[in-house]
C-alpha cells in the first residue's frame, strides 16, 4: 500500500508505505477530506459518509449534483444490520450471503441518510470484498463514488482515474487530498444495487452479481429495472 497526497492536483513528496500509508489514509478521511483509491469494483472516489463536506467534495470532483447518493462502504453485515432499520434487516441479512461483494444493498438507514442522502431515508450499504478497504470501512463507514467524471466511463486503475477527472475539468486541486495506490482487483464492472425498502426487492442497477444470484439467497423474486 502507498499514499502520496496531492499539492494542488500533482502528488507530493514523499509517499508513504505500508502500515504509514493506511493510518494516513484513516487520518485523511476522519478529517472530511476525499482520497481516489482503488476497490473491489472500479477505482473510488473516497470519504467519510458522516461528513457533509466530504459528500460535497465527492459531486464536485464529478461534476455532479450533491442529490445522488453514493454507496457506502463498512466493513461487515453486523455493520449493515446495525444502520438499517429493523423492519428490513431479515432481507439484507439474507443478501449478506453475497458479501464481502460487489453488491449494494439499499436500506432505511436514518443515521447514515441525514449526511449521504438528506432528502430521503435510504442509503446503499455495501461490504467490500478486499480485505484492507473493509477494514478502513470498519467503525468508519465510507460514501464511495466511481472516480469518473459524470457521465464518462470510470477508468480500470486510479493513476487513468486521476489523468481523466483532470483532463475533464475536475477541479482536483484543493478537494482531492490524495491517492492510494494498494492490492486488491482491479478493471472489475460496478456493484449491482438491490433495493430493499418496498414490497418488492428491485434490481436498480445490473452489475458484478446478476439478478438470479439475488433471488437464489432471497429465495423470493426481483423486479429488474
């Protein structure tokens, strides 16, 4: 694993290594500010879902409204049950059979929507299946956006990543406070997101799990949208 955090929109000297790295990075996102990254799907644009201002960072990079959500990353069902609302917590714990994966469960969860989706109450959950991110996402739930600018294919690796959202007019310098390089997949399609919250479990966005993977650990039908 390495960081090397940015002065304007090039990096700095010198990066930092290994165990250095990831406390740095924990250090970074506690204090509201966004770091570009890899995950489990594709390359993210990454900070703390309970704060505003990381949220804020996170749309501008992209170019997009604060009014659409991102996923948010913690580190383990218990998590997730923990910030969903009871009443849906058998359907999501049912779904967890699917995690640690590219898959986002969308939930009540009131705590986490105050800050990541203010205008509602549900938030897309989600375990991410590499081993360092999920424990970065422990106690430490992280809002985690494809790092592309809108409506422009997201990169396979973060150094593409970074070349794009600048060569896009991404304001980089001053709102992304570094990048990290570490193991893990890589070039891999986005999470699919089930909703939860209604009568019927919907598949809102098709992606590394296919809607019959859904139905088999539900053991109920989805629609697909």
């Amino acid at each position: 694993m390495r960081l090397r955090e940015l002065l304007g929109d090039q990096p700095a000297e010198p990066s930092l290594e290994g165990v250095e790295a990831f406390r740095r990075a924990a250090t970074i996102l506690d204090g509201g500010s966004v770091l570009l990254m890899p995950t489990d799907t594709v390359p993210g644009l990454v900070g703390s879902a309970t704060s505003r201002r990381a949220l804020e960072r996170i749309a501008v990079l992209k170019g997009r409204s604060t009014t659409t959500p991102p996923p948010v990353l913690v580190g383990s069902i218990d998590e997730a049950l923990a910030y969903a609302e009871p009443r849906r917590r058998s359907r999501l714990r049912a779904l967890g059979a699917l995690w640690p994966g590219p898959i986002s469960a969308v939930v009540d969860a009131p705590t986490l929507a105050d800050v990541v989706n203010p205008s509602g109450r549900s938030v897309a959950l989600r375990v991410p299946d590499v081993e360092w991110l999920a424990e970065l996402a422990t106690g430490r739930p992280l809002a985690a956006s494809s790092a592309n600018w809108h409506g422009v294919a997201t990169p396979s690796d973060v150094d593409t990543a970074l070349a794009d959202l600048v060569a896009h007019g991404s304001p980089v310098a001053g709102r992304l406070a570094g990048v990290l390089w570490a193991p893990g997949p890589s070039g891999r399609v986005a999470s699919t997101i089930v909703d939860l919250t209604g009568p019927q479990v919907r598949v809102l966005r098709q992606g590394a799990v296919a809607p019959s993977d859904v139905e088999a650990v539900l053991g109920e039908p989805v629609e697909v949208r």
